[in-house]
C-alpha cells in the first residue's frame, strides 16, 4: 500500500489539500503502477519550533532551574 506523508506548515486550504493529493494519487497509480485503493495520503500539520535543518535547533531548549 502506498503511503504518502505530507508534513507542512498549517495555512494550505482544504482545495489546496485536495489538489496535491489528487496529483500524488495520480502519480502513484500512472507511474508507480499502485491500485487506486491502495494510495493513502496523510497530511500532518508541522507547527513552528516542531522541526529543524541541520545546524539549526527547533527551539530554544528549556532549561532547569
């Protein structure tokens, strides 16, 4: 089965949703050879300080007092 995550920031609209998940599905089917019923995408929501690139923290670790 295959299984799409699409991590993103929030803000996209739900035709923004649909329309890139539309265009994987299509992918996944014409050129990965997938079953229609067997694509899955996922869409998760990445809020700010919930990751990093490399040499850069996702947020300022709290420290103990």
């Amino acid at each position: 089965m295959p299984t799409v995550i699409v991590y993103w920031s929030p803000g996209r609209s739900p035709e923004q949703k649909h329309r890139v998940s539309q265009r994987i599905y299509e992918a996944l089917i014409e050129d990965g050879g997938a079953r229609p019923e067997d694509v899955l995408v996922i869409f998760q929501k990445i809020e700010a300080g919930d990751a990093a690139r490399p040499g850069a923290a996702a947020s300022k670790p709290v420290e103990d007092d």
